[in-house]
C-alpha cells in the first residue's frame, strides 16, 4: 500500500487551526488548573478539618472519574438541563477543573518536601505564617514540583484530544473530519502524531531552559 500525503496538504490549514485550538486550550487550563490546584492543595493542608475534607474530595473525586465523563456531564449533561455551554467553554471548564486535583497533588508533594527546619527558622526570623509560606516555603516547593508540572502541561496538551467528543475542533476532531473526508487515515493521522510529538518536545526543551534560568539559585 503506498501512502499518498498530497492528498492530505489541502487540509493543511484545518490541521494548523486545530492545533491553534488545542494549544489555546492547554495553555489556558494548565495556568487557570495550577492556580486552582495552589489554591486546592492549600485547603487540603489546612488545620481546618472541614476545609481540609472538602480539599481532599475534590482531589478525589476528580481524580477517580475519566476526563471524559466530566466532560459529558459539562456538555451534554447540564445541555439536558437547558444549560447550554459551548463546546469550548466546556473543554475550558472541565479540563481545568481536572488539571487542578493532578497540580493540586503535585504542590502537596512539593509542600512535603520542604525541610520542616526551614520553617522554624522563618518563625525564629519574626516572620508570619504568611510570610513563611510565600518567602520560605513556596520558592524550593515551587522548585521541587516544577519538573512534575511540565509532566502535567505535555500531559494535558495531548488529553486535549478527548474534547473532540464534545464537538470541539481542535486537532484530533480535524484530523477524524479529514479522514472523513480522504479516507487517508494512515497519512493524516502520521501527521498529526508529528505534530503533537513536535509540539510536546518543544514544551519540554522549553520548560527545561526555563527551569535553568529561574531556579538557578
């Protein structure tokens, strides 16, 4: 069987809009997911107990469903109910709501790995919990769990891929509506795993250079 790929460079600018989308997404959930799973490891942390099970539930909830069910409880599910919610906003607010109980227990390991003699020495330099937490802790926390969060970001740009499902046209959904259209589905679907392996390496070698130049201390 040969592979003809000229059939497939018409549907190039669907392939590089798709990708745009998908690349939007990630981008937006995993900076809106981290903050939320900051924010979510914080609650699970608190002496508080309520605040603390209700972190924990979250985290547990989240992590123990597929993506792809929230995501059809956020479209199809509140649709029943006369909620209507774009194909994007649904990938925006599930995806997110995902993201922040995996970031959620990668700020906790990080957390954890902080010497518990750092602290006490920030409490014997006069400073408050506050300032603890945001001089002393969260730097070498932050340092700890970046390598996971890069994990998250290239993990997360290729789980895009599922909120074809729900209409959304990022990559995956042009590449079914190419195949569709060609019946090349070999050749589209090499091109679209180039794509997202070239686009998974960049983030990579990006969080790596990043990572030299800001935690060089």
């Amino acid at each position: 069987m040969d592979l003809v790929f000229q059939d497939i460079v018409p549907y190039f600018p669907l392939l590089f809009k798709g990708l745009g989308t998908s690349l939007y997404i990630t981008i937006i959930c995993m900076v809106a997911g981290t903050l939320l799973g900051l924010f979510v490891a914080l609650c699970k942390s608190s002496k508080n107990v309520v605040i603390s099970f209700l972190g924990n539930s979250y985290i547990e909830l989240i992590r123990n469903t597929p993506l792809l069910v929230q995501l059809y409880l956020l479209y199809f599910g509140l649709g029943q109910l006369h909620i209507d919610i774009s194909p994007v906003w649904s990938a925006l607010i599930g995806i997110t709501i995902n993201n922040g109980a995996y970031t959620a227990e990668i700020f906790r390991a990080g957390f954890s790995s902080v010497p518990r003699g750092i602290n006490e020495a920030g409490s014997a330099l006069g400073m408050n919990e506050t300032q603890i937490f945001r001089h002393v802790i969260l730097p070498p926390a932050v340092r700890t769990a970046f390598p996971a969060l890069t994990n998250q970001l290239i993990l997360l740009f290729l789980f895009s891929s599922v909120s074809s499902i729900i209409s959304l046209e990022e990559l995956t959904y042009q590449v079914m509506n190419i195949e569709s259209k060609t019946a090349r589905t070999l050749e589209v679907t090499i091109i679209a795993a180039v794509l997202y392996y070239s686009c998974s390496s960049v983030f990579a070698y990006l969080s790596n250079v990043l990572e030299k130049k800001v935690f060089k201390w």
